[in-house]
C-alpha cells in the first residue's frame, strides 16, 4: 500500500510538473509572439509602408489641387454641383444615397473653396501620416474620406486606376497598426496586403495575355510595345528613344512583361525572403522602366508602394488580440475573400471568352442579370443552379463595397496600339472681333495640333506624378472613347459625362465663360474667346531627337480635315444625364437579389471568420527560416 502511495504521489508530482512545464512553455511562446510583433529583420516596414502611404495621397492631393477648381468646380468643365443635384434627385432617401455615391458634398455644397479645402486637408493629412505622426490612423482615414469624396464627384476625371489602387491600399493601410507602435499587423492584415500586390501584378498580366486569341493578340505576338511608346498617353523623352528600338527588343519587353506579370506573382506567396526580395526588385526595375517612358501619375510609385511592405516583411504571423484587433483582422479576411471572387470572375469569364471589360471594378455588379449570370457560361447549367445562391449572396455583399473602391478589379492595356496612329484633338479659339484663330496648348503640349507640329510643353519631359488630368482626358477623346468608358468604374450609371463630344463640348463652354476656371488648365489661351474649334490630328513621333531629360518631344501631325465649330451642350444635357442616372438605378432595384438564407449564411461565415481571425496564418507573415 506504502508502494502504491508513493507511486500515486509521484505521478501527482509528475503531472503537476509536466502542467507547470506546459504553462512555461506556452508563456514563452506568448513573449516570443510579442517579440516576433515588434522586433525582427524587417523590423519598421510597416511604419514605412503606412508613411508612404500618407505619402501618396500627399502627392496626389498636391496635383490635384490646383487644378480642382477648373475640372469640377462651379465654373469648371464637368461642375461638381450638377453631379450632386442629379444624385440627389434620383435617390431621395439621405443614408441610400450616402451609400451609394459616397462623399462629403451630400451635405457640404461643392463650391470651389469647399472643394480646394478638402484637397488642401486630405494633403495635409497625407503629409502627417507620411511624417510619421502618432495620430496616423485619424490622419489616414481623413486623407481617405476626402480623397473618395472628391473621387465621386470627379467623373472620369477621377476614374484612373491609380485613383482606385488608392483607395483601396488607403483603406488596407487603415487595417495597420498605428506609426510607431512597432507593432506588426495582425496575421490576416498582413495577407490581405500580399493578395493585394499579387491581385494587381497578376491582373496587369491576365489583362494582356489571358482569354486573348494568340494568333492575333499584340502581346503573344511580341508587336505591341512597337508603337506603343509613341501611343501611349503621355510619353517622356526616353519613350522617343524605345521606340526606335530594333523590333527583336520589343519582342524581349513583351516577354519579360509576360513573365513579370503572369508568373512572378506566383512566388509572392513562397517563405523564402531571398525569394520574395527577387521579386520585389523586378516589379520595382519595371515600375522605374515605365516610369521613364510615360507619365503615369502615382501609379508607378504606388505600385512599388503596395508590393514592398508584405514582400519585405520576414516576421512570424501575429495574433488578434482584443476586439479592435479581431475586427480589423475580420476586415481584412473579408478583403480577401473579395479580392479571391473578383480573381475567380476573371479567369471564369476570360476562359469563356475574349469580351471581357477593360477593368471591370463593379460595372457588372449592377447591369441587368450580372448578379451571377457572369458565371452562367463557364460553370454550365447544372453546377450554376447549385453555386447560385452563394454567388448571389457574394455579389449582393460586393455591391456594398464597390462604390467605396475599397477592393477593385485591376488591369490595362490590353489592346490598342497596334493601330501605330496616335489621334489627337486639339482646340483654336478666337477673340471677339477677331477672325484670327489661335491654338490652345495643353501643358503636356500633347493635344494642340494646329498646323504641322504640335506646341512644345509647358511641362518637363518627366513630370510624374503630377497628372494633368484634363490632358489624360484629351488623348481618350482622341481615339474616339473616354476613360470612364476604357476603364468602366464605380459610377457608371453617370457615363453620359464621358463621351468625347461631351468632354470638349463642356471644356469649350467653361472657356466660353469669360475664361472660366478651365483656362488655367491650358498653358496657352486667347484672351476674350467667342468662337472655338476643334481639330482631330494624326500624330508620329518625328523631326531631330529630343534632349534626353528634358525634351519637347517632337511630333510629326497630319490634320484629318479642317477646323470644326465646337458646339455647346444641347439644352436638355442635363435632363438626358439625369434621366441615365434613374433608369440606372431602377436596373439595379431590378437586379436579383440574393435569396435571405444565402445572406444569413454570408453573415455567419463572416461571424466565424472574425472569430478565426484572433488566430496567425501560417505563412501569411513568412515565418520559419528566413532564409
């Protein structure tokens, strides 16, 4: 019995020891987490990727501003104040139409001052974060608010993808923990930010070469950096010298843009951080090349922006901790689960077939029988009954974040350049009393062709990433097209504003009107304008090369007929653009909606995945070797 006691009182012991043992090594791996948090080789990149990201919208904000005034102003080209008006009269109800067009102006009127004011605080407030203040959480999300409210009211001359990229990296660098905590995001925050970098890489790639016809496409053909270089919108004075280039180097570009874009994302996922910095210095060495080449505003820059963070960063996955943190990381599971459907849209659709839209943010997710029907064709009749209902409950839910730009489908460039004609519009005016017509030069110089060449730049030859935006308008009008309708986007029910005929229609009245706001967009205009016309041109690069850093570029125009009569909008402009809007709107009230048990199901997942999310992702922060 003595034996059997002693035996009993050891084991007690030993339990007791092993659970005392258990508990110190579970603490230890608490403190390890902690330090893993806060301290390790990529230690500070997430400071620096919130503060680049202030960065950003410091820069885009300082664009911007002096040029607000004349693109949507009172006495602009597209005026804020009518986009509201129409807003407002086709949705009555306050928190609706908050929802579905969000900006500030629903309650403060778009004046020119109202508008400058909040691109004068979203640019300081950028510039606080980017300063690395304490407080960059508020600062960020005030440099968001402002930037998405004037983003809804700007038409297309705020529908760029870049705009977009924005938002949506403005959004997820909320999701952050604040500068200088020294805090690593939480395990699902720092994964939402690597699909964010692989969504957009990937889909510049999927854009070009995925659901295309390879006899014919540009790109599997290795002909369409031949003549893009003079195509593209707004070129530098080292895009004249790439294209000049033997077309052997072309077909090289087109396939390292292939492998960049299409198979390097693909290792944004691998533990190796030797791995992930190769990567990271590609998609950066491309960024730097198209940045020589062409004047994109942000983009290129932010594009590095949105890559180097989660490729940078060699931490073990943090968990969740309290229910600020959870929420955020429920967040940011819900991102990527958006992210992963707009993925799974776009190989449906491209492998069914080669209509797709350029960058189809959310135009299909109100057009009539998009709600799931994009999927009809691939899934087949049979499994399309049975994934319905889900598809129906993803798309009701994505319907709530497309007019926020919190996540967007990217790509562009698909097609176009082969054409190697690069049509321009440029505009004449005349004074009162005066027969004499006179060219109105842009600042990029790029859109005023009058005679036989084209007016040298106001600008440098590199001026990103300022983006004189009303320029940018003008090359889509010269093909024939607008940005709002190559790139659809959020507020498509408002296209109207962006035919060509509109854009310079609306340009010519602001100028007609006194001058305006919109002469200051151009860096030549007659005073007194009582008469305008416009001239459509055919434009090549020509003449004696450029100074390599500063240019003009030197163009070679043949005018396609004589000088038209610019006419001013007809009269019931406005009652047609209003008239778009609502049957708009009463298309989505009429789109299926997604059936209640498929909803309440959506919320219970998105319950389970908050309540998941208090734990670390394998992988998502790079754990293990870094090596």
């Amino acid at each position: 019995m003595q034996y059997k006691a002693r035996v009993t009182s050891s084991s007690t012991m030993g339990s007791r020891h092993r659970r005392v043992k258990d508990r110190t090594e579970a603490g230890s791996r608490r403190v390890r987490r902690v330090e893993d948090a806060t301290t390790d080789a990529g230690d500070g990149v997430w400071d620096k990727h919130v503060r680049l990201v202030g960065l950003c919208f410091a820069i885009t904000f300082a664009s911007l501003y002096p040029q607000i005034r004349a693109l949507v102003g009172p006495r602009g080209v597209f005026p804020a104040a009518q986009v509201v008006a129409l807003i407002g009269g086709a949705i009555e109800d306050p928190f609706a139409r908050a929802l579905r067009f969000p900006t500030l102006f629903h309650w403060v009127p778009p004046t020119a001052a109202a508008l400058e004011a909040t691109c004068a605080a979203g640019g300081v407030c950028g510039a606080a974060v980017a300063a690395g203040t304490r407080s960059s959480r508020a600062a960020l999300l005030v440099a968001v608010a402002c930037f998405l409210s004037v983003a809804t009211v700007g038409g297309e001359f705020l529908a760029y993808p870049w705009d977009s990229l924005l938002l949506e990296t403005g959004f997820l660098a909320l999701l952050v923990e604040p500068v200088g905590s020294g805090a690593r995001p939480a395990a699902w925050v720092a994964a939402a930010h690597r699909c964010l970098a692989f969504r957009l890489i990937w889909g510049m790639g999927l854009q070009k070469f995925y659901g295309v016809d390879r006899a014919t496409s540009e790109w599997w053909n290795g002909t369409y950096l031949t003549t893009f270089y003079h195509w593209q919108p707004m070129p530098t004075p080292l895009a004249f010298y790439a294209h000049g280039a033997p077309p052997a180097f072309h077909a090289a570009s087109c396939a390292v843009v292939g492998l960049s874009q299409c198979a390097l994302p693909l290792l944004f996922f691998f533990r190796s951080r030797a791995l992930r910095r190769l990567c990271l210095a590609v998609v950066a060495a491309e960024q730097v090349w198209i940045q020589a080449t062409g004047n994109y505003g942000v983009f290129n820059v932010l594009t590095v922006v949105v890559c180097a963070a989660p490729l940078l960063d060699g931490g073990r996955g943090r968990a969740a901790e309290g229910a600020a943190a959870r929420l955020r990381a429920g967040l940011a599971l819900a991102h990527v689960l958006c992210g992963a459907f707009f993925l799974a849209r776009r190989l449906a659709v491209g492998a069914a077939t080669a209509d797709y839209p350029w960058l189809s943010a959310s135009d299909w997710l109100f057009d009539d029988g998009a709600a799931v029907g994009v999927f009809r064709a691939p899934l087949g009749p049979g499994a399309f009954r049975t994934a319905k209902p889900a598809l129906a409950a993803a798309v009701a839910a994505l319907r709530l974040v497309a007019p926020f730009r919190a996540c967007n489908d990217y790509g562009i460039f698909r097609t176009g350049a082969g054409a190697a004609k690069k049509y321009t519009i440029g505009l004449e005016g005349a004074a009162r009393g005066r027969d004499v017509f006179e060219a109105l030069a842009l600042p990029t110089g790029a859109h005023c062709a009058t005679g036989g060449a084209l007016r040298p730049s106001a600008l440098p030859g590199w001026f990103a990433p300022h983006q004189p935006r009303l320029d940018h308008s003008f090359f889509y009008a010269g093909l024939g097209t607008s940005i709002a309708r190559a790139v659809a986007h959020e507020q498509h029910h408002l296209a109207p504003i962006a035919t060509p005929s509109a854009l310079l229609a609306a340009t010519g009245a602001a100028l007609l009107d006194g001058g305006g706001d919109a002469a200051s967009l151009f860096a030549a205009a007659p005073d007194g304008l009582d008469r305008l016309n416009y001239v459509r041109s055919l434009c090549v690069f020509g003449g004696a090369p450029p100074p390599p850093l500063t240019g003009p570029i030197p163009w070679a125009c043949e005018r396609l007929g004589p000088p038209a009569p610019l006419h001013p909008l007809p009269p019931d402009w406005l009652r047609a653009r209003a008239r778009a809007l609502r049957d708009g709107l009463a298309r989505e009230a009429a789109l299926e909606r997604a059936p209640p048990g498929a909803l309440l199901a959506l919320a219970a997942a998105a319950a389970t995945a908050a309540f998941l999310a208090r734990g670390s992702v394998a992988g998502t922060g790079g754990g293990g070797s870094p090596n």
